[in-house]
C-alpha cells in the first residue's frame, strides 16, 4: 500500500481527500504547515508527498526546497488555477509535477498514479543489479541511482526516468510528445513547461562531458537527442 503525506492547511479539504484516497486504496498522514510538513517529510517514508504552495509558517517551496537537500521523495505541488509562476517555481526547485486548484478527484488520482509508476519506470528496462553503462555515467535502475566518475548524482525519480529515456535511445531522436506519454505519463498540451523544466535541471546536475559536447541537443520542435 502506497503511504502519501498531504501538506495542506484547510482541514476541511484535507479530511476529504483523505477520504478520497483511502477508498483509492493509499494511506494517508496529514500536515497542516509548513513546518509540520517538512518534520513529517523528513521524518518519514513516503511514496508520494502532496504539497500545497501556500501554508502558514513555511509556504510550499519553502518546504520542497529544504527537502530536496536530504530526500527526493515525489512531490506534486497543488497550486492556484492560473499562477504559473508558481508552477516553474515548483519545478525549478524539484517538484514532480504540479495540480491547479480546485482540481477534478479523477485528475487528482491519475496525476498519483502516473507519478508513483514514473518514480517505478526505472527499474522495468533492465533486471535489478544490472548496471547501465553510457560513457562516464552509470546508471543503476533497481536502486534509481546516477554516477559520473564514481560520484553520486542527486537526481529526483522525474529526472532519473527522463535520464534513462534519453540515454537508453542514445544517438536519436525522441519527441517531446512521447517523452511526455513515457516520463511523465501524461500527454503533452500546449504551453506545457514541464518537460522542459525537468530537462534544465537535469542538464544543471550532470556534469559537463570531457570533450565540451553537451550530453543533450535539443531539435526545437520536434525534441533531443542524446549525444554519444
């Protein structure tokens, strides 16, 4: 059984969502600030944390910000209808994937799901142990794990499926529509940025290739291509 943390600070809305997604078949801990949030985050193991972005005490990129420094637990940020700055916020600091407010329960359970099999996709190219080799990087789906020159790079689930996506096609080129269908699990709309923010911070964590090429080359319009 899947086990989420919701960070939100209307009770209300919290008790029926818990509600919601106990009948869904996750348990479900509730936080209902910042500050709690991020303790219980912490503290705990957790498939899946639902965050709203404006909490008492520590707002919600607050929270995931402090979070990613110790734990890359998935994180979906409930943000309001039409603030899409908060939503490049959200990425930008390593959320999953966002959800405006008020948002439809069937919206809500499949954003879940899509998100706990994105942070599962690693493991089914390649049985668990075996390693996957791609010049200085070495990828290890069972544990999730990226290496270059034997240092461990952080990497959220999002970023290390997009990773393996990318690499495992290594020389062709894949759509952003089908990046999106297999990564994200969900379809690509227009003015979509997020796969666009998962690619930049995954660019910003690699490390640069001995011979200055870029791991990545982006064909605009049409999608990337990883250079070998």
């Amino acid at each position: 059984m899947n086990h989420l943390l919701l960070v939100d600070d209307d009770p209300g809305l919290s008790e029926l969502l818990k509600e919601l997604l106990e009948l869904e078949g996750f348990r479900l801990t509730l936080a209902h600030d910042g500050v709690d949030g991020l303790a219980k985050a912490k503290q705990g193991e957790f498939d899946l944390i639902l965050l709203d972005v404006m909490l008492p005490k520590m707002n919600g990129f607050e929270v995931l910000k402090n979070l990613r420094t110790s734990k890359q637990t998935p994180v979906l940020m409930l943000t309001a209808r039409g603030d899409d700055i908060d939503r490049v916020v959200g990425l930008e600091i390593g959320a999953d994937d966002y959800l405006p407010k008020p948002f439809n329960d069937r919206e809500l359970i499949a954003r879940i799901r899509a998100i706990l099999r994105r942070s599962q996709l690693a493991a089914s190219p390649s049985a668990p142990g075996d390693m996957v080799n791609l010049g200085d990087l070495r990828l290890d789906p069972s544990r999730q794990e990226a290496w270059c020159n034997e240092q461990l790079i952080s990497l959220t689930g999002t970023e290390f499926a997009l990773l393996l996506q990318l690499a495992g096609k290594a020389g062709e080129l894949v759509s952003k529509d089908s990046l999106s269908e297999t990564v994200l699990g969900k379809r690509l709309m227009p003015f979509d940025r997020s796969l666009d923010m998962h690619l930049s911070n995954l660019r910003k964590k690699l490390p640069e290739r001995s011979d200055g090429r870029p791991r990545v080359k982006t064909i605009r319009g049409k999608g990337y291509i990883w250079l070998t």
